[in-house]
C-alpha cells in the first residue's frame, strides 16, 4: 500500500536560528527517527542545508517563485498537489489552494499585544491568521496557553486545535569547562537571549542589572539578533551579537543566571535550553512561560527593575538555592523532545487522513 506524502514548508530550516528555525528543524529531525512510514516532501526555495538529513522518506524539493507571498499561496500548494501530497503542513498563513492543510499557529501575540508589532506586520498577521485558521484542517500550537488565547481571537472548535510541545534547539548541549575567551567574555555574568523586539522586553533586564550593588561583578550578557526597537546599554552590559548554537551552549553552561524578561512568549525555547545547560532561570509571568518552567525557574511576576534587581541579587547570593534551581531544571527539560514533538504531530497527520 502507498504510503500517504505529506508536504512541509521548509524554508525557515537553515536560516540563522529563531524560535520558527528551531521549531522546523527539530520537528524535522524527530520525523527521522520516527518509526511511522510517512513519505515526507520538504519544499524550500533554497537548497537543501548539508546539515539536514536526507532519506528515501524524507526529499528536498526546490522550489522557486516570484515573490514569497507567491510562493506561500500560489507555488507551493499547487507544487504539492502535482507531486501527490495527502497533506500539506506550513505556519501562520495557508493559502486557500491547500487541500487537507495543516497550519502552525506559535502564538497570536499580534493581538495579545498589537504594539509589539510593526503597524504593516501586525497587519498582515491579524488579517491572515484567523482565516488561514477557519480554512485549515487543523491547527497546531505550542502550548495551552497559545492554545487558550487562539481561541480567544479566533472562533474555531476547541477539537481542531492540537498541541506539540517544543524542545532546546539541536546543539544546545552542557559544556563541562566552557571557553568564551574567543567571544571575549569574562565570568561572572548573567545572560539573557532573544531577538530585540518589544515583546522580549530586553529593558527590563538591562535596567535591572544597573541597579546591581557594586558588590556584584557580573555583567549582563545580551546575545541574539538586533531585531528592532531602542535600548539603552548601562556600564553592566555587552551586546555580543548572534551566535551559533554551539557558541551559545557555552554562554549558558557558564552564565551564573539566565533572565527571561518578555512581555509573552507562546512557548520559550531558551529557559529550556538554559535548564539543559545547567544555568538557573529567573523568569517573567509573559504567556507560557509559567507552563513551559514549571517549578524549575523562579518567576517574578512584576515589570519593576527594582523587583528584578532584587531577586537577581538575592538568587546570586543563595549557593544552594542556584544548585537546587539547577538539579530542577535538569529534570524539567528530561520531559521535552523533538520525538516526542514529530510523534504528536503525526498522530495529528494520521486524524486529517481518517
């Protein structure tokens, strides 16, 4: 019996890595090492990255297009029905060419927050997503938050949105003796990650080291994409830039604490990678944050620098509270995987087909 084909947009895999890089990429790797006969297309309008495993299950397709809008709505879903997709699985928008689509929906922060978002994105966000959700045969979401608040902005069955928890990104690993002296790096610091958008709140985190007593020496350590939005940088912090994963295993496996200060995250990829690294978590209330750390990280609920800087204080000074957070930690992460993400998401597959 032919195996039924399942088409997937590929073309965040490769790129600098972001939460949707990360979410493609370990969804694709758990899809390797499944058991189930699934024959996989991934289509991309760039070739194939050397670091992608490819099988007889799972083929590269390159694919171009005029525009990426074209490519979304036009190209790939007719590319996909000519080559015998049963199903076809993309994020956000899904053109109305889809037959059995599938769509993943990470968060809908666009409307949580509609200032957190540049006037044109927010935009088109806001007009795309719901009814790319009303057209799919199903939605997949990252947490129960994200899976609560989807429902909240756009009126859909409950039944029709599923859940796939989400996994440190692959090379995210504890380094036992990190060297940061090629990024020039010193210890003590404190870290924190993320792209600078308005929703990841990075302020709150450079306010709060400000106010460090200069007792402390560590410094704030802010790595990630420039993204958009102004911050100001005090005498305790230091962009480093973007780094590879391998680069960042090393920033969380000697960082003395991480912070997570965003406004909303519909899942949060780097307390996890925190907690598999060793590296104790002082993070906000945003999102899903709560549900993804469970009672591994300490959460300040409070916008206030002063509040932060308090607790950030008081966790440096606690030895055994820094060593309990991290034995938690630890264990917290055991419960996430990309196999465990690919085998809901073909269970999800295997509905859309019955």
């Amino acid at each position: 019996m032919k195996q039924p084909i399942i088409a997937l947009d590929a073309r965040c895999i490769g790129n600098r890595n972001t939460g949707d890089t990360t979410y493609w990429t370990g969804l694709l790797h758990g899809l390797f090492n499944s058991k189930n006969k699934f024959q996989y297309l991934l289509f991309s309008n760039a070739p194939r990255p050397p670091e992608i495993p490819e099988s007889e299950r799972l083929r590269w397709v390159e694919l171009k297009a005029s525009s990426s809008r074209w490519w979304s709505l036009v190209a790939f879903p007719l590319a996909a029905r000519k080559a015998g997709a049963s199903i076809l699985h993309t994020q956000y928008t899904l053109s109305p060419l889809a037959v059995n689509g599938i769509t993943t929906i990470h968060d809908v922060s666009f409307f949580v927050g509609p200032n957190w978002f540049k006037p044109k994105d927010r935009f088109l966000l806001q007009k795309s997503v719901p009814p790319s959700a009303r057209r799919a045969s199903r939605v997949i979401t990252v947490s129960e938050t994200s899976k609560r608040d989807i429902l909240k902005y756009i009126p859909i069955p409950e039944n029709k949105v599923a859940v796939t928890h989400l996994a440190p990104a692959l090379g995210i690993r504890h380094v036992q003796n990190p060297d940061l002296s090629k990024l020039g790096i010193e210890k003590p610091f404190i870290l924190t990650v993320g792209t600078r958008w308005p929703r990841k709140n990075m302020q709150l985190a450079l306010d709060a080291v400000e106010l460090l007593p200069d007792s402390l020496l560590h410094k704030l350590i802010v790595t990630g994409q420039p993204g958009w939005g102004e911050e100001t940088y005090g005498k305790r912090a230091k962009a480093s830039g973007w780094v590879t994963n391998e680069e960042l295993s090393h920033f969380y496996s000697a960082a003395d604490l991480y912070l997570v200060p965003s406004r909303y995250e519909g899942f949060g990829l780097t307390p996890l990678e925190a907690f598999e690294c060793g590296c104790p978590v002082l993070s906000s209330a945003g999102g899903s944050l709560p549900e993804v750390c469970g009672d591994a990280a300490e959460i300040e609920e409070s916008w206030d620098a002063h509040k932060w800087a308090s607790r950030i204080e008081s966790l440096l000074a606690d030895s055994s509270k820094l060593s309990e957070m991290r034995e938690k930690g630890l264990k917290r992460v055991e419960t996430y995987s990309w196999d465990l993400t690919a085998e809901l998401t073909e269970e999800v597959y295997k509905e859309v087909l019955r």
